[in-house]
C-alpha cells in the first residue's frame, strides 16, 4: 500500500492513486502517532 509500485497504464494507475490516497493517509498518521507516543 505505501511502496510506490508502477503500473503502466497511465488510466489504471490514476485510479489506483486515488483508490489509495485516504489509506496511505490514515497510515500515515498512525505511524506518526505512534511515533510521538516513543518521544
């Protein structure tokens, strides 16, 4: 989900792109979440 795998076709990869925004988002803030729980 957060590798930046390359898909060919430009089409299927704007959909992907957007498919996984809001994931790789909510990820991302976990991990800075946990991230400051170590400070």
């Amino acid at each position: 989900m957060a590798l930046a795998h390359t898909v060919d076709d430009k089409v299927e990869a704007a959909y992907r792109r957007g498919e996984m925004f809001q994931r790789r988002k909510q990820m991302m803030d976990d991990w800075a979440a946990y991230c400051d729980e170590k400070k």
